[in-house]
C-alpha cells in the first residue's frame, strides 16, 4: 500500500474515532457515537474500550449497565 494511502488511511479513521467521540460528549447522536466506538474498541483500540465502558456507567449513548461497564 503506497504510504499516502496509508496516511490517508490513518488520517480518516482517527477524524472517525474523535467524531464519535464528540457525538457522545455533547449528546447529538450519541448512539451512532456509542456504534462507532464499539467498532474500534472490537478492533483492539485501548481507548475506545474505556471509552466504550464508561458509556455503559454512564448510559451515554446506551442503556446504563455497570457490570457491563466494569467489564463483568
């Protein structure tokens, strides 16, 4: 793969990753927000899996659920 491509890659999936997270954080649409981070939290993305289970303590996006949240 050609190193712009990749940058181009890149670029566009970390725009993806803060766009979610501005959709949770201010509420617009916090459950496509909430999909898309669960989309790099499954793809091993460390902070997405936090990000992912303080959604679930806080109910941001999906239905509150604090043994989920806590990883139980």
């Amino acid at each position: 793969m050609a190193l712009k491509t990749r940058l181009a890659t890149l670029v566009s999936r970390d725009a993806k990753f803060r766009r979610a997270i501005e959709q949770i954080e201010s509420g617009e649409d916090a459950v496509q927000g909430f999909t898309t981070l669960g989309q790099f939290a499954q793809q091993g993305n460390v902070d997405a899996q936090y990000r992912v289970g303080k959604a679930y303590l806080e109910g941001w996006g999906t239905l509150p659920a604090s043994k989920t949240g806590r990883g139980g």
